[in-house]
C-alpha cells in the first residue's frame, strides 16, 4: 500500500463530522486536543492548557454553515457515483448548536489514543479522497517509528501490545512502513473493488503466515514429548533401563550422524546411512524439528562433554539420599490429563491437515503478493514524489505516469525494476539472468563469459542453481577450440581452488561425467584434459576409482586420437597423485594399453607422461626392478619364443620402447640408492654436467635431474658416481649389482635370439644400448658392458672354426654391439676400437665361410649417419688389401651397400678406385664381386666421368674373351642390370645395358648344358620384365628389345613352358605397338608393363570363370568384395 508523504506539523482543528466510522461517537470535546505521542499522565497536563482553545473553537463551530453546499459543511458529500456505498458518517447529522457536536480532530486523537488504528486508517483515507486531509493523522501514518516494533526490553513490549497494526505490519516482511500505501486505489477511477480485495488478501496472508507459526510451535512440542504408553510403562517398572529414544531426539542424531560422515570423507557409508533411513531428508535441518535451533556437530559436542562435570554412579549413590517426609503429593489429577490430552493423538493429525491447508492458501496469496511488488517501486517512488512537491489528485497523477515508457510486466523488466541493494542479491540476480544471456552472445565471444559464470557458481546459495551454472560452463561453445578449452580448464581450476575437494567431487565431476559419451570430440577433449587439471583438487579416493575409470573408459571406447591423446596426458597427472598400492596393476594395464594404440601421438604422449609418471610411483613402492622392467623382459622372451616363423615386430618395439623410456627412471634410483648418497650433503662446488653427459631426453619428465630434484644435485651424485665405480666398485650397491648381474645379461640373451636380417629390430636395440650407455656413463660402458659382450663374442684367430661357423657372430649381437655400444662416445680410441672390431667380424665370417648378414646389418646401421663413412671406407680398406682372397671378397660385397649413402666425393676418392683394384684382383671371384657395386654407382652417381669409368669396367667383363664362359659372371651381370637398370640414366639404358641383354640372350640360344641355360633365361626374364616398365624408343624397341624377347621365348618354350606365354604377349603388344606407329604419341608412352597387368587380370579372370562350374550364385561370388 502507499503513504502519504512523509512530514511532521501540529494537529489542528477541522469541521465537524457527524458521526465517525467504527462506531466512535460521543467522545468529549475536550477530546479534541488530545495528542496521541503522548501517554496518559502528559496528556491530564496538556488538557488544562488546551480548554480555552476547545471553548473559542466551539463558539465558531456554531456559528459555521451546516448546509449540503457549504464545503466546510460537518457533513461529508457523498459522491453520487457511488449511490451504493454508505454514508461516511454512520451517527445522525448534528446541526449547528447541537452539543454533541464533535471536530474531525477530536475524533482522530481519540482514535490515535485508543489504538483504533485501523479505523484511524480509514478515516484518513476517506478524507483524503474529499480533499480534507487531517495534518494530525497525515503526520502519525506518515511516520515510519510509528510501526517499527522496539528490539527488547518492557517499555518497547508494551508499546508494541495492543497495536493490532504494528503487529499486522511487522509480520510482513515486505511491508515495515506505510509509504507502499497505495492511496490511488480508492480513488474514483474505477479500481477500487481490485485494490480493496488485494489489501483482504494481503491481511489474511499475514494472519496464515502467523497461524502456520504458531502451529508448527505446536506440533514441535507435541512432537517433543510424545511417549508411547508401553515405553512410559516399562521405564517406571525398571529406572536402570534407559529411557526410550524419542521420534525427535532420533531425526536429530540421524542427521548429526550424516553430516559427520560427509564432513569425514566416509561418502560410501553415508550414501548406506541415508537409504536406510529413507523417511528422511538429510539436506534440511527443518525435516528434523520445526523452530528447532541446529545442536553443534558431533565432533563439537564430544569436545566439549569434557568440560561438563558429571557424577558417576558410585558417587551417585553416596551423595544422593531419600527422605520421604520432604516428599510431596503430585497432582495425579493434573498429570493424567495432561497424559490423556499428549496420547490423543488426532489432535496432531488435525494440526497437520491445517498446516497443508495453510500452507496452499499461502502459496496461492505469495503469488499474488510477487505480482504486486513487481510495481511497488515505481509507484511508491510517484507517490513520494506526489505528496513532497505536488498537490495533483492521484487520478491525475496515474493518467500522466501511463506515459511514461516503463514495465515491468516481462521477465527482463521485473529485473531491472528491481535492483538488488547487497552482494548476495547481485549473485542471485546473475543466477537468474546468466541462463538468458549466454545463448544470445555469440560464441566467439562466449569465453569473455567464463569469469562471470564461475564467480557466481562459487558464491550462489542454491545447489541448483550451481549446477545449471556449471552446466552452462561445459555448453558454454559447442566445439571449443583449444584456446577456448584453455580458458574453460583455467575456471575450473579456480573453481576448485576456492570451493574444495568436496564441492569439485559433487558439482563439477557430474558435468564431466555428463560430457563423456558425447558425439563432439571437441567436448570429449575437454572432458578428458579437465580430469587432469582437476587431479590435485580432488579427493584422493575419487581420484583414485572415479576418475581413473572415467579415464579408462574413454581410452578402451573413444575413437578419436585426440580425445586419447589426452586422456594418456590425464592419467600420468592422476599417476602423479595416486597413493592406493592396490591401483598399481591397472595401471600397468592401462600402460600396455596406451602403448599398443595404433595412433603414434597417443603413443607419443605415453613415453612424454603416462609412462614416466608411472615409473616415479613404482620407484616410491619399490617395483621399479622387481616388477615392472622384468615384467616387459619376459614379455620380449615370450614374443621372441612365439615368433620363430613370424616375429610381431610392432609389439617388439612397443615393449622396448617402453624400456627405453624406463632408463633414465633405473639411473635415478641407482643413485638414490647408492652407498653414498648420504655424502652428498657434505660437498661443496661440484662441477657442472656437460652438456652430451646424457641422451637428449623426449620429455621433460624423463630428464634425470627433473627426477632427481635438481641439476646441482644430480652433479653432485655423478662426481661420487664416478669415483665410486672407478675406485670402488659396486659391493653392497644392490640396486646397480641387479643391473650389472641380472638386466644385461638377460637383454644380451635376448639380442642373441634376435632375426639379424630385420633391420627394424636392430636398430630399435641398437638405439637401447646407446642410451643405456650414455645413461649410465663411460666407465660403466667400459668397465660393465664391453666386457660381457667381449666374452659372448670371442674375436680371435683361434676360434675360427669354419665347421661350427662361429654362429654368435652371424646373429644380431654384433651389429648391436658395433651400433649400439660402441658408438655411445666418439672419442678417437673409441673409434679405434669400433675398427677393430669391425675388420675382426669381417674376417672372422669370410675365413669361416659364414653369412655376412651381421656384418652387412652392421654396415646398414652405421650408414645411415655420414659421421661414420669415412670409418666404414678404412674398415673396407682393409678388406681390399688383405692377403686372404675371401677377405677381399667379403669387403668388395661390402661396397654395395655403402654406396647409396656416401656422397660422390668420397665415391669418387675412395670406392671406384678401391673396387678397380678389386676389378683386377687375380682371383675371379673377387672380381665378380665388385659387378653390384659398380650397378650401384651406375644408379646412384650422376658425375659422366664416374659414370665412364664404370661403364667402361662393365665392357670389359662383358667384352674380354676370358669371361665368355664365365657362367657365374655374366648371371651377376644380368642380375645387375635387371636391378639398376629401370633407374640408371635412359643413355646409359638405351646405349649399354639394352644391348648387351641381348647379345647375352642370343648367346644362350647356343648353350649346351640346359642348366647353366635356365639360369641365365631366368635372370634375363627378370630383367627384361624390369626393363619393360622404362620408356624405350622405337628404334631400340626393334633393334634389341624384341630380338631379345624372341631369343628368350625360344629358350622358355624348351625349359619354361609357363613363362614363354607371358613373352609372347610382351612380344605380340611390342609388334602391334610397331606397327600402328604408336610409340611416339601420348599415349604410346604408356609402359609395356601397364599392358602386361591388364592381360594378366584379364588371364586370371577368365581362368577364375573356367573353374566355375555352376552358374548363379557361384557367378555371385567372383565380383563379390573382398573382406
């Protein structure tokens, strides 16, 4: 309701009236004066003083104009627009010079004294409407301490009893003083039946608001000290036993007991507790009691039962005494009616039905309350205005504010109608605006909105309304980008460093948990990266089984790399963290898991994190060397065992790899565990580690010194290190005797058992020991490793046993040994000692007629880095200038494979003059074998002088009579040419090598012995099925191309009946191709061996519809996919 303005003044007199409503009349008129802020004894004063202003005011009332048309008339007009309404006056008219005349004021005064506020109201009101408003009662309902209730103490309690309108607004809540009065609303526009119905309303809300009260005040207490009748029965037959628990003593501990577990992290046995107490709800205090205060927690109340002095039993009954004369009579009377009126138990019922009823009339009246105050600012700002500066009429006033362009009918307009004067309002109000603001901003720009949604999630009241926020929070952008997932991560870290571990575990994992199964991969990226970065905020048992499934599930089912990627990154965070022992094996399964991922960047990101973090907890539980390296040995054994027809290569590299990252972990925990560590605290300046002391390391987390704690640290263990090992040795050091005496000899058992001819294999092993020996360092390599190699290895003249063939040095412990060991230091005795042992190896296998694999696979290795060529080139040197021919030999196959990776330089000075000392050898074999190596630099080497030089040396082979019936020769030949010929220089095609295939195979036409016939038929249908996919010209295509095509068919069609119906199609496309003159265009470029595949698809289709015996579905099956 509205007020009248606010303002103080002096009563004064007005006309008189002749009755007054409420049923006010006959009042003195010495009455008239009375002031209604005074008490009763200051009033008797003030009488004496106002009786000759009451007797001069009299005399002038009689002389006043009574009639209808006078406006100061005692009389009030009644508007003939409301005939129905009763007159304002309900007493008999009084005329002038009757004596029981009464003044308004009077009347008001006396009202006022009486605490007839309500009817003092409507007297008020009804003034005001006819335009004779009362200073004295303007001033009383204009004065907010009129109805404020005092805070304590008699005389404020007394004040407040018997003013039926200060209690009436003082249960408002929203009402505490008369400027909301909205007095337009008895005005004559036609509103005042709504307005008067609203102000019932409003009352009885109140009044229900106060019955609900004081009902529930009542079913407490019934509550409180109802007892079963049995229960009272058994408690007086026996006092020791305790009495029973009642229904309100037992919600309350229920609820004490609940929140004591949730404080404690026992959330498993509170999720039991509370569904076996189901009729309970442990979020409200209110479900227990109504009106009753919240005892202290459990832990407060048993810190402070300490502090209360209690009587124990035996004392009890030393000090406590009975005498039956002190005792008195009980009013059994009294007490068994109060019994009777507690065990009737409808009462309580009937309470209840009232509250229900209550309780919907309230929720029926709150609505109509909340669509009133959506305008009780505005108009209680206009009135103010009206009664401070204007006297317009309040019709006037209400026509001339419809124009103004404000509502608040909206949601919008009700909020900003509505602004919020304290911090807890403004979060509230975000709350409810957050929800309708971001679907409108664009999402570009949505991420300025983080800081806004997080601030009012951590600090709003409401579960709820947190959880819709944080919800909003993960659907902020539909496909965040990564700077995007950047800063939402960054909120949720803040988040969880202000609300805790409880808080981040009930709001913040569920919308985690939401998200994980999303059909965005962007939202499952954000997912997986928040389970990281909330790792360190949350409890250590969430952590350890929610979240590390969460994070299990999503590596085994989601199909994104990325999204694996990091969850791989989140589950080395989490290792990180995690302290259960019993999560230790999971996590080496989730380890095999992330190292068997097809995708090469979730393995990447494996060996960066996952792993490492893994291996720092297994160093703290002591598994490092008992379980988990031995753990992947055994899995490289039983590969090894299982793949004597096929090894699985990809496993082999995926569990050495994983040792590989493991290195620097076992490094680490051989120093921590040294004999002297406890030293280190003595020194002082240690020297600085140089720079190459250790590989380069793939992640930060595998940098020794990050493991350590500190580079100084670390130089300071490696200076003892080194000293300890070279002066010491390793007694009583037993984390670094397993690596000496278990770890390399199982890992050069294994190196024996290893295929040499896969070069995969050997190189992943090869890079192993590399980084096992820079790891461990020089001495180590020199004093622990060499030797045990040296010893399996045996390089000496007198274990040349061309019988058993020495067969270590045919497996890949050699090339592993060479590439992997000693290549870790770069020293020049370092390289005098790879030398050596090369030139051993190969002299060993060529006196011993063994396979050169080893030695090759070596070569192949050390090749691939230019730092090793010029070594390479003095090894073979030494080759070619050995005594033993098969040494020569050995060294000139050699050349082949170094060819392709020197540069011409180096071919140039030192292999073509090496391999035409070898070309004039005195021993043929020797010089056979140089023929691939000079194909080789046919292929390879552009220089025309080099490329002469060969040439010229192959013409010579080929020319000189003494290799006519060289069958060996001229097979290696053929093979050669059939092998560099499609990539050697078309001149050098065309001009030598094309020619000369076909002297060769017209020189077999005439061979006698059909063996030596077949083998070079053979090679030469190899080389021309080559040659066949280079471009040829017309006049080469005629000259030599086909002659030696039709030579080869004639010696096919004796020996290899099966070969010689793919010459003649080679041979029938090569004439047509002649003959239609189609060389030289476009399409005639096309290479004969695109025609020999489409005639071979073409014979094996029509073989395939041969076989087919029936038609139908057997037809079906020929064109049927291939699975």
């Amino acid at each position: 309701m509205a007020a009248p303005a606010a303002g103080s003044g002096p009563g004064g007199s007005s006309a008189v009236g002749g009755g007054v409503p409420g049923g006010v009349v006959g009042l003195s008129a010495s009455s008239s004066s009375v002031n209604p802020f005074l008490s009763d004894s200051e009033e008797e004063e003030a009488e004496e003083e106002e009786e000759e202003e009451d007797d001069d005011e009299e005399d002038n009332e009689e002389q006043e104009d009574v009639s209808p048309s006078n406006p100061r008339s005692g009389s009030l007009h009644v508007p003939r627009s409301l005939p129905e309404e009763p007159p304002l006056h309900a007493g008999p008219r009084l005329t002038t010079g009757e004596p029981g005349r009464l003044g308004l004021d009077a009347v008001a005064a006396q009202l006022l004294r009486d605490q007839l506020l309500l009817t003092a109201l409507e007297l008020h009101t009804e003034l005001l409407e006819t335009g004779r408003e009362l200073p004295r009662l303007r001033d009383y309902f204009s004065n907010p301490g009129n109805f404020e209730r005092p805070a304590a103490g008699p005389a404020c309690q007394g004040i407040s009893q018997g003013n039926p309108l200060v209690e009436i607004w003082d249960r408002a809540g929203s009402v505490s003083t008369l400027d909301s009065l909205d007095f337009a609303r008895y005005s004559d526009d036609g509103n005042r039946d709504t307005d008067e119905r609203v102000t019932v309303l409003e009352f009885e809300l109140r009044k229900a608001n106060e019955t609900i009260q004081a009902l529930r005040v009542n079913l407490t207490l019934a509550a409180e000290n109802e007892i079963p009748l049995q229960e009272r029965k058994n408690y007086k037959s026996s006092p020791e036993i305790q009495e029973p628990i009642k229904p309100l003593e037992k919600r309350a501990l229920n609820f004490l007991v609940n929140e004591y577990l949730l404080k404690n992290n026992y959330k498993l046995t509170s999720i039991t507790f509370s569904d076996e107490t189901d009729d309970q709800d442990f979020e409200l205090w209110d479900d227990v009691g109504l009106n009753i205060p919240k005892p202290p927690d459990l832990l407060q109340i048993y810190r402070n039962y300490g502090n209360h002095q209690s009587v124990t039993k035996a004392s009890a009954d030393v000090a406590v005494g009975v005498r039956d004369d002190d005792l008195e009579p009980l009013p059994t009377g009294e007490k068994t009616t109060e019994l009777q009126a507690l065990e009737q138990s409808p009462i309580v019922q009937k309470l209840e039905d009232t509250i229900v009823k209550c309780s919907n009339e309230k929720a029926a009246l709150l609505d109509q309350i909340q669509k009133l105050e959506r305008y009780g600012c505005l108009i209680s700002f206009f009135y103010f205005f009206y009664f401070v500066y204007r006297k317009l009429s309040p019709a006037f006033l209400q026509a001339l504010l419809s124009f103004c362009r404000m509502s608040a009918d909206s949601r919008l307009g009700s909020e900003v109608s509505r602004i919020s004067d304290s911090e807890n309002g403004v979060l509230l109000m975000l709350g409810r605006c957050l929800p309708h603001i971001v679907p409108n901003v664009l999402l570009a720009k949505r991420e300025e909105l983080i800081p806004l949604i997080l601030c009012t999630a951590c600090l709003h009241p409401e579960p709820k309304e947190r959880d819709q926020l944080l919800h909003i929070l993960f659907n902020l952008i539909k496909r965040p980008d990564d700077e995007q997932r950047q800063m939402i991560l960054t909120g949720c870290v803040a988040f969880a460093r202000h609300v805790g571990p409880t808080r981040v575990e009930a709001e913040l994992l569920p919308q985690c948990w939401e998200q994980i199964s999303h059909k965005y991969p962007e939202r499952r990226l954000l997912v997986a990266e928040s389970c990281g970065d909330l790792a360190p905020y949350l409890p250590k048992e969430i952590r350890s089984s929610l979240v590390l499934s969460m994070l299990q599930q999503m590596l085994m089912e989601d199909k994104a790399d990325m999204v694996r990627e990091a969850v791989i990154k989140s589950l080395g965070i989490i290792m990180g963290y995690i302290d259960d022992p019993d999560k230790y094996q999971q996590g080496f399964e989730l380890l095999l898991t992330a190292l068997g991922d097809p995708s090469e960047r979730v393995v990447s990101a494996t060996h960066q994190v996952f792993l490492p973090a893994y291996a720092a907890w297994t160093m703290e539980l002591g598994n490092l060397q008992c379980h988990l390296i031995p753990t992947l040995l055994t899995k490289i054994e039983k590969l090894l065992r299982e793949g004597e027809h096929g090894l699985d290569e990809h496993k082999l590299h995926m569990y050495l790899s994983a040792l590989q990252s493991l290195i620097p972990s076992l490094f680490a925990i051989v120093l921590q565990n040294s004999p002297f560590t406890r030293k280190v605290k003595l020194q002082g300046e240690t020297q600085p580690i140089e720079v190459t002391r250790f590989p380069r390391p793939v992640s930060p987390l595998q940098d020794v010194a990050t493991i350590i704690g500190s580079r100084e640290q670390l130089a300071a263990l490696l200076q003892l290190y080194d000293h300890q090992l070279e002066h010491e040795g390793t007694t009583g050091w037993e984390s670094l005797l397993w690596v000496v005496n278990q770890l390399l000899p199982q890992l050069i058992e294994i190196v024996g058992r290893i295929n040499v001819a896969s070069t995969a294999c050997v190189h992943e092993f090869s890079r192993f020991f590399w980084r096992l020996c820079r790891t461990f360092g020089k001495i180590f390599t020199n004093t622990k490793v060499k030797p045990q190699f040296q010893e399996i290895l045996r390089l000496s003249e007198e274990n040349i046993d061309s019988a058993a063939g020495n067969g270590v040095l045919t497996k890949a412990t050699v090339p592993i040994y060479a590439t992997g060991v000693l290549t870790c230091y770069n020293q020049e005795e370092d390289r005098k000692l790879l030398v050596g042992f090369l030139e051993d190896v190969m002299t060993m296998l060529s006196l011993s007629h063994a396979p050169l694999d080893s030695l090759k696979a070596s070569f192949v290795e050390l090749g691939t880095n230019p730092a090793y060529h010029e070594l390479l080139l003095t090894v073979l040197w030494y080759g070619v200038v050995h005594t033993s021919a098969l040494v020569r030999c050995t060294a000139a196959r050699m050349f082949e494979l170094l060819v392709k990776g020197v540069n011409e330089t180096l071919v140039a000075q030192r292999v073509v003059p090496a391999l035409i000392t070898l070309s004039s050898d005195p021993e043929i074999s020797v010089r056979i074998a140089t023929i691939p190596a000079f194909g080789t630099i046919m292929e390879t080497v552009t220089q025309r002088e080099l490329l002469e030089r060969v040439k010229m040396q192959l013409a010579s082979f080929l020319e000189d009579p003494q290799y006519q019936d060289q069958h060996s020769l001229q097979t290696e030949i053929i093979r050669t040419f059939g092998r560099v010929g499609p990539n050697a220089e078309p001149r050098f095609r065309d001009e030598f090598v094309l020619p000369h295939l076909h002297k060769l195979a017209l020189v077999n036409n005439q061979q006698s012995v059909d063996s030596k016939r077949l083998d070079i038929a053979t090679y030469l249908f190899e080389a021309y099925s080559a040659l066949s996919c280079c471009f040829i010209s017309e006049d080469i295509l005629v000259n030599h191309f086909l002659p030696g095509l039709r030579c080869l068919r004639v010696d096919m069609e004796h020996l290899s009946p099966e070969h010689e119906v793919i010459l003649s199609s080679m041979i029938k496309e090569c004439e047509q191709k002649v003959e239609n003159k189609t060389i030289q265009e476009p399409q005639g470029s096309m290479s004969i061996a695109a025609s020999l595949v489409s005639e071979d698809t073409k014979t094996k289709f029509l073989n395939k519809m041969g076989q087919l015996t029936t038609s139908g579905a057997m037809l079906a099956n020929v064109f049927q996919r291939k699975k």
